[in-house]
C-alpha cells in the first residue's frame, strides 16, 4: 500500500497544503504546465485535475527529495 501524507497550514496569508507520498519523481507542475483551456476543451473525459489545481491556487510548487514527492499548494487571501 502507498501512504499518502497531507499536512495543511492556515494563517493570515491564507492556506498551503502539502501533499506528501513516496513513490519514484513525479513533477505534476511540470506535467501541467503546456495544458491551456482550449487543451481541456478538446479532451475527452478525465485528465482535468493538474489543468484545475494549477488554475485555482496562487501558487503550485513540487520538490522531490528522501524518495519523497512533495506538492505545495497555496491560496493567498484577496485582501
């Protein structure tokens, strides 16, 4: 089985989230980054999540370290 670690922090800036998991590198900022909204529009079903999480937070950033994937995800308050 494959743990999957998620750690959230709330503050006055806003929320990040981190997803941790271990597994071999997988840079979804990377894998997300030539998709546009025309691209969504053509597929067929499924494929969406990386094209919307990387719409919908300020900032989506990955490292790989100890055999560790890691996803930071930050939405910063709009004040």
């Amino acid at each position: 089985s494959k743990i999957v670690r998620v750690e959230a922090l709330w503050n006055e800036k806003g929320l990040q989230v981190q997803v941790i998991s271990g597994g071999p590198p997988f840079d979804p900022v990377a894998a997300s980054s030539g998709l546009t909204g025309e691209d969504m529009l053509e597929r067929e079903e499924g494929g969406y999540g990386l094209f919307l999480i990387r719409e919908l937070v300020d900032c989506f950033e990955y490292e790989y370290g100890d055999s560790r994937n890691i996803w930071k995800l930050s939405k910063y308050y709009n004040i």
